[in-house]
C-alpha cells in the first residue's frame, strides 16, 4: 500500500517534509512550548516524574495495546490510558490503567472529549 505524500512541516519558514504536522526538530520544540505555556497547570501537576516511572513501568509490562489485542491484531502500545480520568478522581493505580497504540487512544480520547461537550 502506498505512503501519503509527505507535507511542508507547519512552523513557519521550514522547508523539511513531514508525515505530521512537524518535522523532528519543530515537533519537539512545538511539544517544549505547549507543556511550558498552554498546558493547563493542573493537568502539569497531575503527570509528574512519578507518572512518567508509573508510565514506563507499565508500558514494559504490557507492551501490545490492549484494545488492539481484543480484536485480534498485535501492535505495539505507545500510550498510558486512565480508565477513569485523574479529573474524575482517578488514580495512577494499575487496575485504572490500560495500555493503548496512539490510534486507540485518540479514538478514546476524542469520544470523551466528545461527551464533555454533551
């Protein structure tokens, strides 16, 4: 199956080609300056050095996404999921965890973020 085109990285003045929106170089520099300046305070607070330890730990555990498994494909987790969110008085506990690739957890994501507007 053939590769989508690649396209002009976002940041201003960049001539690189991307899959995503940035190149390399300014996908890390766009991620430095969301966590820093728009990332809402409390959210920073609630994923810490000690989530990240949480995260790794887990991520090395369960290295296949678990909702992928569920449907008979094997693809590697990229991502931490809170079942019940830490805003919903969630916990970083192993039993509110799931391991997901980045497909299945924009899909859960978005379908939360989703009923929020509701």
């Amino acid at each position: 199956m053939p590769y989508k085109a690649k396209k002009p990285c976002k940041y201003q003045g960049c001539p690189n080609l991307t899959d995503g929106s940035y190149c390399e170089v300014h996908a890390k520099q766009n991620a430095k300056e969301y966590e820093k300046y728009r990332r809402d305070p409390d959210t920073r607070k609630r994923y810490n050095r000690e989530w990240k330890r949480i995260r790794d730990r887990y991520i090395a555990v369960h290295p296949l996404c678990e909702k992928c498994k569920q449907n008979g494909r094997v693809v590697t987790a990229q991502e931490v999921h809170h079942i019940k969110p830490l805003s919903a008085s969630g916990t970083h506990d192993e039993s509110n965890l799931m391991a997901l690739c980045k497909r299945c957890h924009s899909g859960i994501t978005r379908g939360e973020n989703n009923r929020k507007q509701d």
